[in-house]
C-alpha cells in the first residue's frame, strides 16, 4: 500500500556550484556575436521550471528572454521565446570553442546549463578544452516546439538503469542503519522485472492507457534527469499505488500526484498524458517550491538517503529508518522494493 504521510518538511533548495577549473588560452578577445532565439508553444501542464529542465536551459535565461510574460499564468499554446538555443554554432546542434571559452562560460551565454552540456559531450574533458574545438549543444537547434525528439519510450540507449540488475524475488528484509547496510545499487532486480512486478500494482489504480502512459514517463524522465528509472518506478508506487488520481496530502507542505511531489502538479482528467508526465518531472526533477530526486540525489551522494530526505525533508546519516517526523520504515521499503522483493500489503 501506498505511503499517504510523506512529505512534511519543505525541502532546500541547492545552488548551482558548478564551475570549470580551467580555460583555454586566451590569446586575443573575439567578437562573439549574438545568441539565436528560438520559440516554443506551451503545452498542459508547462512551467518555466518543468520547460527548463526538459530543454536544458535554466529558469532565469528563459525569464530573461520573456520579460513580458508571467510564468504563473501560462496558457496551452502560448509561444515564448527560448534563449540561446543554436545560437553561435555551427548547424544548428554545434559550439565551435573559442579563446577564453569553458563550459561554464558558454552555458551562461547561450542561457543553457553546465549539466546539460556536459551531457550532450561525455567524452569531452571539461578542463582540457581548445580553440576551435567543435561540441554538441543540448537540444540542438530543434524548435519545433520541444528542443529536440524525446527519448524513446522502449529504447533504452539513455535510460538509467535500464541494463543489468538481479533477477529478484524473495521476502521482505528489515534493512536498517546508515545507507552503507543498504543494498548495493549493482544488486537491485532489473527493471524489466521491476516493471512486471509493479505494474500489476499500478493496474489495479490506473487505466491500461494511464499505465502506459506512467511507463512511458518514467523512462523519459529517466533518460531526461539521469535518475535510476527503477527508483523512479519504486517511489511512485511507494507514494500512490501508482494511482494518478491519487489525493494531495498536506502536512504543513502539499504533496501531490504520482509521486507526491513538493507542491506540484495533480492529474488532469482533460490531459491524462500530460499531467502524467509532469507528475513524474515534478517528483524527479523538482518543482519551483522545492527537491525532486535528482537534486536530492546529488545533495547526498546515495539514492537511500535521498529517499530519507524525499520523504522527511532531513536525514540522519546513522539511522535511515529514523523518520524525522515522516514514515521510519520508508526507507527500508524502498530498498525492499528495488530489490524485488514480495511481501503482504506491499
């Protein structure tokens, strides 16, 4: 059954200390001409956060760039302008490096993020960059509404976790202590088997149409945050059942949707698919008002503890079963979860 008291302390916010160590040669200054705008039409359930993270931007180049519009009254087919896009490149998807240029450097200027761009370049070396060097901008210069095709929903080139895992199976284990006593990651049951076994939960609250949708955006949300689809998976089921429709809880945060998120979007009946999908971002990627997994993730290093502070908002390191006025085995249940295992209520 679904944890219903999740979430009941607001989650911090991080900053983005993300800096290159070093810069190619600056021989002399270069003319750098202006950045390419580029636009894109709102759909359902779209906010400058949600838009952000799904185009590799960041939420204040894209305020910057519509200084006119009001991000909290945002209308299905309104068009906003993007900043930066292919702006400086070379066909559209490219950035010839120039003097002074780092990763930092050009995500500022092309109103991208240094994330995003390390990702669209894993065999570039941050700190070894040099003049006319070409790399890959994230999103490319696609502006057909979107920055680019989503990843496949069956594919798995760029789902984490997708590969690999145990077979699974087994009873119920009182994990319990640091995250150190907590099943290794290598150890957990695929998400082939993760998806067999979960999605007969989610059946029971959703719809066939409404479970393939929650399949589908769990993998692109995968593929889009760089979380472990399989926690994705196991804390949606963990928080609602799977049910979309299930309630917001409100204990001093409001938490609702698939994953309870921190303040963010419910299920909307007149877009299934849509609400679906941002259910899932706002979990994983976060909200305006507060962490999903990922940042939570890169908060603490470990996918347990940031479950402890998903669900609790702090965590004590010794004891993840400690609720800090949240659930205490809640932890232990999702280690329980990814593993496969089975057990009576689950």
């Amino acid at each position: 059954m679904p944890d219903s008291d999740e979430h009941t302390t607001p989650f911090a916010s991080l900053p983005n200390n993300t800096q290159e160590a070093q810069e190619a040669p600056k021989p002399k200054p270069e003319h750098k001409p202006a950045a390419k705008k580029m636009s894109y039409t709102i759909k359902s359930g779209d906010t400058f956060h949600s838009i952000a993270k799904k185009l590799g931007l960041s939420v204040d180049a894209i305020k910057a760039a519509n200084p006119g519009v009001n991000p909290s009254a945002l209308q299905v087919g309104q068009v906003i302008k993007l900043p930066g896009g292919g702006g400086n490149n070379n066909g559209g998807g490219s950035y010839t490096i120039k003097s002074g240029d780092t990763f930092h450097s050009i995500a500022k200027k092309l109103g991208l993020s240094v994330d995003a761009i390390k990702a669209a370049n894993p065999g570039v070396n941050p700190s070894s960059l040099q003049v006319g060097q070409v790399i890959k901008l994230p999103g490319g210069g696609n502006n057909n509404g979107g920055g680019g095709n989503p990843p496949p929903s069956g594919g798995n080139g760029n789902i984490v976790g997708a590969e690999g895992g145990s077979n699974g199976g087994g009873g119920y284990v009182n994990y319990s202590g640091p995250a150190s006593n907590f099943p290794a990651r290598s150890q957990w049951a695929s998400y082939a088997f993760l998806w067999k076994q979960n999605s007969a939960l989610i059946r029971l609250n959703a719809s066939e149409q409404e479970t393939s949708f929650i399949h589908q955006a769990i993998e692109r949300v995968s593929a889009d945050s760089g979380v472990d689809v399989r926690a994705i998976l196991c804390i949606i089921v963990q928080e609602s059942g799977g049910n979309p429709r299930v309630g917001t809880t409100n204990n001093g945060v409001v938490n609702p949707g698939l994953m309870q998120s921190h303040n963010g979007v419910s299920f909307n009946p007149a877009d299934p698919k849509g609400s679906i999908l941002q259910m899932v971002r706002d979990g994983t990627q976060g909200t305006q008002h507060g962490d999903g997994l990922k940042q939570l993730l890169a908060k603490y290093g470990n996918y347990y503890e940031a479950f402890r502070g998903y669900n609790s908002g702090s965590v004590n390191k010794a004891d993840l079963n400690d609720p800090v006025g949240a659930t205490g085995n809640y932890v232990q249940k999702a280690a329980n979860r990814l593993m496969g295992h089975s057990w009576p209520g689950m």
